[in-house]
C-alpha cells in the first residue's frame, strides 16, 4: 500500500489514540487491530510525510500520558 491509501484506510477502520510533536514532525498514534500505527505529519506543510506500524515498545511508551483511555473506551 501507498502513504495515501494506507490513510483512506485508517481513516475508515483505525481509532485516533494520541498525538506528539517530534522535531519539525506533528505525529498521531492510531489503533487499526492488530497493529499501532503512527502517522507523520510535516508541520508547515499540507501533507503526511510517512504512515507506518509502530513495532518499538520505546515509541509506544512516548503516548502513555496522552492516551485519553476514557474516550478510547468509547469507540
């Protein structure tokens, strides 16, 4: 899959966990069963720079204090 179409999808089927910034990137955690996927975005720009499966327990432990788990619990 392309960056576009791997966004359609997780616009249909993923669930908006949290969001960083990192360097000069605004980066959105998602859920998509099975996988957690980030989201890069380039800030100043109009357009995501990389979409990919977050496979480094590290980088899922950068949105531990930002998950809303109430809200998640929701959807």
């Amino acid at each position: 899959m392309n960056t576009a179409q791997r966004f359609e999808r997780l616009k249909k089927e993923g669930h908006h966990l949290a969001s960083r910034f990192f360097t000069d990137y605004n980066v959105h955690l998602c859920y998509d069963e099975p996988f957690y996927i980030e989201i890069w975005y380039k800030m100043g720009f109009d357009m995501i720079y990389w979409i990919e499966i977050v496979k480094n327990k590290d980088i899922l432990d950068t949105y531990t204090d930002l998950v809303d788990i109430h809200k998640n619990l929701k959807d």
